[in-house]
C-alpha cells in the first residue's frame, strides 16, 4: 500500500512510522510527505531520508481549502499513486472531496482518549478538566474535527505534577507506538468499518 504522510510540524509521527514500515515485515510503504508549510522540520527528515516531498498551497490562509488547492492535493497524490494516507500533525481539515477518494483510508492520530477533548491543546484541556487517565487516539478521518470512528487508543495516566508538556511526551511515546500498528492493520486489510464501530482483526483473520 502506497501511503502519503501530510504533516505541518516537526513530524516526530512521520519519524515513527517511516522507521517501522522500513524496518518490519508490512506492505505499506511511505511514498510521499505532504506539507502545508514549506518550513516545516517534517520536510528536511523526509528529504534526510529519502522521501519525496511536496509543499501544498491550500489557496488560503485558513478554513476551507480553495478548488485550486483541492486539485492540486488530488494530483500530488495520483502522482505518488497513493492508496491511503497518514496525517501526522497535518493542521488543516482535508477536504470532503479527498476524503470520497479514499474511504476509510485515511487515518489521523490524535493526542488525548477521543470522543474527549478534540481540536487543539487536547493535553491542556485534559490537566483542566482532572482526569485522571488520557492516552493518544487513531481514528479515520472524517468531515469533523477528530470524529471519525475510533481505531486504536493507548490509555496514559495523569500524575498529580503533570504539566501540558510532561503529558504530551509520554503520551507522544505510545502515540509512536500505536500509530505504525494501526497503519499495518489497514494496510493488511485488517479494518472491518461498521458505522462508527472498527474491528481490528489479528493477522490470522485478515482477508
């Protein structure tokens, strides 16, 4: 499976999955790192690595994305021959357009145990409220803002002297931990989608 990474950061997700599809027995293959931001440390690790990269211009500032931007999304990915795309950090909503391309083949990680706390600062909005458990989320994309069914979770506790910044890096640890595994499982055919409800099957099952 051919898969496209968009990032608008530091690409830390990128790094984790690059080196497990390199590194473990799986079909997908990165192809290409997309980014909306043409200084972003996600490009100089791709290009470090070997991967093609491609800066998009979503044709405005912020929102939704101009038809000149939409095409050229859609063309750098038939460039690529992308099946399924990862985003790591990608700040934009990827248009509906894009998403009717590729059903069910667009995952997106998010750090805090969705439905709770969607959009930005998930970890500060997680010290806010007290809880006592957060953790990191994949889940395939949808229209909304992180609402699309839920594939993998990885539960991190909140210790009392926690900070926004000592949450977000433990809970960045299992986001590199997750991630690559919820990528295989798509790309080995092993998600079974049915209304919001994923199975992911072992292996053993996978069609």
């Amino acid at each position: 499976m051919r898969v496209a990474v968009m990032a608008s950061g530091r690409g830390s997700n990128f790094d984790a999955l690059l080196k497990a599809t390199r590194s473990e027995r799986t079909s997908a293959e990165i192809v290409v790192v997309l980014s909306d931001q043409r200084g972003a440390a996600v490009l100089e690790k791709a290009r470090g690595a070997g991967v093609p990269v491609e800066i998009l211009d979503p044709g405005t500032p912020r929102g939704p994305w101009s038809p000149e931007g939409i095409e050229a999304l859609r063309v750098a990915l038939q460039r690529h021959r992308v099946e399924a795309v990862c985003l790591a950090g990608f700040m934009r909503i990827v248009p509906p357009e894009i998403l009717r391309e590729f059903p069910s083949r667009i995952l997106n990680i998010h750090p805090s145990l969705l439905p709770s706390f969607p959009g930005l600062r998930a970890q500060r909005k997680a010290l806010r409220a007290g809880v006592k458990v957060s953790g990191c989320t994949v889940h395939l994309v949808d229209e909304g803002v992180d609402t699309g069914p839920i594939v993998i979770q990885a539960a991190v506790p909140v210790e009392p002297d926690d900070t926004e910044d000592s949450l977000a890096a433990r809970i960045l640890e299992q986001e590199h931990r997750i991630y690559p595994q919820a990528l295989f499982a798509l790309a080995e055919n092993r998600l079974r989608v049915e209304g919001r409800v994923v199975s992911v099957l072992s292996p053993e099952k996978r069609s």
